[in-house]
C-alpha cells in the first residue's frame, strides 16, 4: 500500500487513514493507496465496515491541481469512487478541515457522512475553470435537490457542516477527534444493523427549466464559462442513468480541462500563493506589529486605518485638525458599519473598535510609540517630505515608515530621514478595507525584515502583496499608465471611449478604462498629465488634451455626476456624455487626423499589447520579481478577469511570437510609443516563455 494511507483494525472495522500534508490532496499515491486500502479491508477476515479519515488539517483538499495538465494515471478518481461505494463492506467518511471538490465526492461515494462542527465542504472546481469531475454533479443534486446543488457548484463557495447537514449532505454532527467519531459511528450503524447506502441508487431529482438556468448561469459569470457548464451536467443527472451521467459529467469535465480559462485560472490559483513567498526573506524575522500610526484620514488613510483596525491591531490616526479628525473618524465609523453588515464584526466589536482601539489626534508626538506608520497624505514630493521629516523626529527607534505612495520615489522620500533602512511604500489600492492588492515597495537601501514586515502587515491584512521596485508607478499604475495611453492613441486615431469600454468589458474586464477613470476621479489623471507636462514630455510623444477640457469644466466623473459617462440616473445607469465626442473630434481636427474606425478585436490586442510590453519591461528591469507576480497585480488591483490568469498568462496563450509581431507593426507608424520589450524580444528568440521565467523561481 503507498506510504499515503496508514491501514489499521479496531475490532471489525478496517481504518485508512490519509496522511498526505498538508491538505490531503488526492494525488495518484492516494488513490492507489485508498484503492489498495479498501481491497485490503475486503479481504481482511472479520471486516465489516471500513473508516476513511484524513490527518492534518483536512479530510480531502480535492483533486492534486498540481497533476491536472499532465497524462492522468490510474486508478482514475471516479474509478476509485465508485468503487468505494460499491464495496459489500459499510463505507463511514469522517470528516474535520475541508472536504472541497474532490474530497467532498470521496465522501459523497461513501455510505455515511459524519463531521466535526467545524468541518466545511464544497465543490469549488468552477474556481479552476473545471466542473466537479468525480461523480460530483451526479451525486450532490440527488442528495439535495437540482437547485441547491446547483447554487453549491456553481459559486463553488464552502458550506459549513451545519448547512451541510440541512442540505442532506452530512449525516450527523459531532464534535470531538475525527477517527474516533468515526469508530464510534461506524460501530453504532453496525449495532443497528444499517445497511449499505449508495447515493447513485437514489432516484433522480426533479427536472427544472435547463436552458433557462444556463442561460441565467452564463450571464452571471461575466464570460466564464464552467460554472453554466454545471448545470449540463447536473441535467444529465435527472435525464441519464447514473453510468451515463458520469460519462457526460466526465466529458464536460475533459472538455474544459483543455480550455484557456482552466489554464488561466490555475495559474492564478498558484500564483496568488506564491507571490508573497520570497527567496530573500527566508530566515528574516518581521519586527513586531501591534500598534499602526495613519497619516491622513481621506478616504485612503481611513481605507487603511478600517483593514488594520479590522485586523485587531491598535491605530493612531493623525489629522491636520480636530475637524478632519472627526471627518476622518466618521469615515472609518462608517466602513465599520458596513463590516458589521458584512457579518465581519458583531455591533459589539464595532463599538469597542471605536472607542479603544481607534485614537485620532493632531499631534505627531502621539506617534512615538508606533511600530509601523503609513503616510496617506497629498501626492506631492515635498508634502511627504515634511510628514517624514516630523516622522523621523517623533517615531521610536526600530519604527518602520511607511509611505501609500502610488507615484513618488521612495528613495527619495528615504533619503530625507535619518534612518533610510526603515523606510518603505506600502501601496494600498482604494478602498484599502476592501481592495485585495498591497504592492510592498522596496527601496534601495530598505532593511530586509523591514521588508518581511510589510509582507507581515499584509498577512494580517488578509492582502495579496506584491513585491515592487522603486519606478514611476511601481508595478500596477506603470503598467496601467502605458494601456491607458494606448486607449488614448486610439481614441485619436478614431475609437470612441464606448467602444473601447465595450471592447474589454467583453474581454472580461469589470469596467472598461474610461469607467475606471470616472469612478476613481478624472482630477487624478489630470495632475499626473499635468506634472509629466512639466517635467517635460519628450517630443516623439503624442499628447491628448481633451480630457483636460473635461477636468478644466469641474467634471471629475461619478463623484461631480458627469466625466466619460452621464450618472444623473445613478453610478450603476451610466450613459455616454454627449459632450465627449465633440471634444474628441476637435482635438482629432486640430493635430489633423483622420478617423479610422477600430473592431473590438483590434482594440483588445492593441491594449493588450502595450500591458504586455509594459509588463515585461516591469519585469525585466527587476521591478516585479516575475511575471505572475504582475499577474497577480493586475488581477487583484485592476480588475483583470481572473479566468485569463494575468496579461503575461493571457501573453503566453496567445503566444509571444505573435504579440511581437504585433508590437513591430504598431512601431510602424509610432515607434516611440511601441518600442518592444528586451525581455520579450529574447523570449521569442529563444522560444520560452513568461512562465518558462516563473518555474525558475
Ligand atoms: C477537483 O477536485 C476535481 C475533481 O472534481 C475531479 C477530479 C477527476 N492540490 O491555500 P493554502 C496546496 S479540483 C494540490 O495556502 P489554506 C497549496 O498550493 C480541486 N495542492 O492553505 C499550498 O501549497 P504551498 C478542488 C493543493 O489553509 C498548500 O496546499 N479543490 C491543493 O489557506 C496550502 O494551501 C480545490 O479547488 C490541491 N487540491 O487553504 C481546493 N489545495 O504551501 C483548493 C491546496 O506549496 N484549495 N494545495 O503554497 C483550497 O481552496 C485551499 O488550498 C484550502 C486550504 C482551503 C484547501
């Protein structure tokens, strides 16, 4: 038997116990293992039941992902579970952790459930692009009804064991250690003499309107396309006999394991673990974090003041006034309020937040004893200066300083305090209690566990950070300033901001880049357009001015009620703003070009292939440690469709060759602009890819 499953006896009932850390994945050792394990107890004189439990953390995290995309091997999973369930010999699955995917069909081919309280199940494979392959869409609807079942697989969320038990999936409940629940359940059915139970020989639920449901399924995954492909399978459970349904099931299920959206999504499922986990760290112990100074409470200072406070560490927040200490205050009551909403916090936590943990003061001296403070202050060099500079005088020895940056040069803002190495940017994305991405900004002469701090912070944060280097715009708003100023370039040349918005929200985009701009505010491109223009644009470069005219007339998009966009109906009932187009073509008439028109497709690989370029030259000068790591960036802080995986994924599907190809014949006519890649020249010429850079590590 592999080393994967430990068997043992306790009087008539055979044990196999999975011991595959660290979430009992069920790779092809653990299967063979239980396969071995289940003919083994069938043999075994005097066997009439058989246990199966999980050590560790969890009964079964599901299928090995790290297998998918290579030659299955036997015995299949589906295989083994049905011949779990069609064992002579009473199948009891205890369950603690999480049963997802997978897992959860293991339990569902046993005979009997039982589970910690704690326990949690799921079939979260739509997650990886997938549907639940192992029996799931043919077992669950018959346990719980078509309707449920679909609900489950379908936003793949995880079902605590009490759910599970209203639902029929769970037998029983109990508390205390998995394998002897288990025992004690496994010889209580035996006691009353219950009999084999096999999922598949109950009958079929009842029919529901298929096409309708797909097509409302379809609609509600925004151009992802597994979880609609649930409810084919889940059709075949009520139409087929069980064996034909799971033939459908497992044809849906290969179908979609050769799609681009399953490698998209299981490149973003490794790569959301990896990013934070960095080579330079190891060994590097963070310093103490307990205590968090804010500075500034706008909407920013008190997005982050809300994650930390929500985090449970103490916060000082400063403010210029008693006034916009009492705004910013109310800002941060109200996040509050909509975490009690959330279920995130009890009405209790959000007063004792209010009352103890949080403080405002005016005062930098109230800052002395912070571990860890973060500057949300204006975005102009010499203002950050002076909040360093009073920083630098108040703060502890061994106090990290911490700048929210999206732009400036942390060397610089380093450079004007006495302690250089305890500074860092920590770049949180708006609203900082909501949004997933920190871009973890590290400085020339930053100290390494100042470093595993930020890192730390973001843990505790429940963030995704990402590792960035000092540039104009780190990783995220560099790669995002290139692909707007390609939206730009065509709105010139003759694409409307519609047609670009409709272009990528197809693409998969949440919101289009003008509607992005209209949320976050048109003021803020103005004044980076603005001090780029005074810093001197370089000659080769086009220039658009029309959105200035916009900014220049107060419309600053949804918070003035009008930008791209008309909101006079509300932020979510937006409408083209009749006055855009006119600006549009008075520029296009002024710097004489003539209009061409653009298809959604030209515009999406146009865009496209300036992130990409950008991308790879974020990545090659060592700005982003590797390319899922702007992956990473991009899906967590910008709306990237997560099924595509990241620009670099979508980059290495379409393949590089091509998007160079691309990139060349842009240069054509604007060689300044499309100047390709060095980092994605080499890659073509020696046929790798951006993934080939992430295997090396
Ligand atoms: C499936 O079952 C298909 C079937 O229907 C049909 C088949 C024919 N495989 O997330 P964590 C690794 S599809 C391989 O940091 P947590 C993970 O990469 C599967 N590895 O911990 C990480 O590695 P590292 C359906 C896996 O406590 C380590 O375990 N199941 C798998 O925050 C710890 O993970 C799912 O989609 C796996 N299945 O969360 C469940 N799962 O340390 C996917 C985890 O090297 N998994 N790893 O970075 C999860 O949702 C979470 O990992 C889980 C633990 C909730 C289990």
């Amino acid at each position: 038997m592999s080393d994967k499953i430990a068997y043992s006896r306790d009087g008539d009932i055979a044990v196999l116990t999975v011991q595959n850390p660290p979430v009992n994945a069920l790779s092809h050792a653990v299967r063979a293992g239980l396969w071995a394990g289940m003919d083994q107890a069938e043999s075994d004189d005097g066997v009439r039941a058989v246990l199966i439990v999980g050590e560790g953390r969890a009964f079964f995290a599901g299928a090995d992902i790290t297998e998918f995309g290579k030659p299955p091997l036997e015995p299949h999973l589906p295989d083994l579970i049905n011949r779990i369930e069609a064992s002579p010999l009473l199948v009891v699955a205890s369950m603690h952790g999480v049963s997802l995917g997978g897992g959860l069909e293991v339990a569902l081919g046993c005979h009997y459930r039982i589970a910690v309280p704690s326990a949690r199940v799921g079939l979260p494979e739509v997650h990886l692009g997938l549907i639940p392959g192992a029996g799931g869409t043919q077992r669950l609807p018959r346990l719980t009804g078509v309707e449920p079942a679909l609900e489950v697989m379908t936003t793949g969320r995880h079902v605590g064991a009490k759910a599970a038990h209203d639902l029929g999936i769970i037998d029983v409940i109990k508390d205390g250690d998995p394998g002897k629940n288990g025992l004690a359940y496994a010889q209580k059915l035996l006691k009353d003499g219950a009999g084999r139970r096999a999922v598949s020989e109950m009958p079929p639920p009842e029919p529901i309107d298929w096409d309708a449901a797909f097509e409302a399924t379809l609609a509600r995954s925004k151009g992802q396309i597994s979880p609609a492909h649930c409810v084919r399978a889940v059709q075949a459970s009520v139409e087929k006999p069980f064996a034909e349904g799971l033939k459908a099931e497992r044809q849906i299920f290969y179908d979609l394991m050769q799609t681009d959206q399953r490698q998209g999504m299981i490149h973003a499922f490794f790569s959301e673990r990896a990013v934070s986990n960095l080579p330079e760290l190891k060994g590097v112990t963070p310093r103490g974090l307990q205590h968090i100074g804010v500075i500034g409470g706008g909407t920013m200072g008190a997005g982050i003041a809300t994650a930390a406070l929500l985090a449970g560490l103490e916060v000082t927040l400063l403010e210029m006034s008693a006034e916009a200490g009492q705004a910013a205050r109310d800002r941060i009551e109200r996040n509050l309020s909509g975490a009690v909403k959330r279920g995130k916090i009890t009405p209790n936590q959000h007063d004792q937040i209010l009352t103890h943990t949080l403080v405002v003061v005016t005062n930098y001296e109230k800052l002395h004893d912070v571990d860890l403070v973060i500057e949300a202050v204006f975005e102009d060099m010499s203002v950050k200066k002076k909040v360093f500079g009073e920083l630098d005088c108040v703060c502890k020895q061994g106090a990290i300083l911490a700048s929210n940056t999206s732009y400036l040069d942390i060397n610089e803002i380093a450079a004007s305090t006495s302690r250089p190495a305890d500074v860092l940017g920590l770049h949180f994305f708006s609203p900082a209690h909501v949004m997933k991405l920190l871009e973890v900004v590290v400085a020339d002469k930053t100290a390494p566990d100042v470093t595993a701090t930020g890192f730390a912070l973001g843990k505790m944060l429940g963030k995704i950070s990402v590792r960035a280097g000092v540039c104009d715009g780190f990783i995220g708003n560099r790669i995002l300033s290139t692909y707007r100023t390609a939206a730009d370039h065509m709105i010139l040349d003759g694409a409307s901001p519609y047609d670009i918005d409709a272009a990528l929200e197809a693409f998969g985009f949440a919101m289009g880049p003008f509607a992005v701009a209209d949320l976050a505010g048109l003021d803020i491109g103005w004044a980076v357009r603005k001090r780029k223009r005074a810093e001197g644009l370089d000659p080769r470069a086009r220039d658009t001015h029309y959105a200035d005219k916009l900014c220049e007339d107060g419309h600053f998009g949804q918070k003035t009620g009008k930008g791209y966009y008309d909101y006079a109906a509300g932020p979510k009932a937006r409408v083209p703003n009749p006055d855009v187009l006119p600006l549009i073509e008075a520029e296009r008439a002024a710097q004489g070009i003539t209009p061409r028109s653009f298809t959604h497709e030209e515009i999406v690989r146009r865009y496209m292939a300036s992130m990409v370029n950008e991308a790879a030259k974020v990545v090659g000068e060592g700005i982003a440690r590797r390319p899922s790591d702007v992956d990473m960036t991009l899906l967590f802080g910008y709306g990237f469709p997560r099924y595509r995986g990241g620009p670099l994924k979508w980059a290495d599907i379409q393949g590089l060759p091509e998007l160079l190809n691309d990139i060349k014949g842009y240069a054509e006519t604007d060689p300044y602009f499309w100047h390709p890649a060095p980092l994605l020249e080499q890659l073509v010429a020696d046929g790798r890819t951006f993934d080939d850079l992430n295997k090396e590590g």
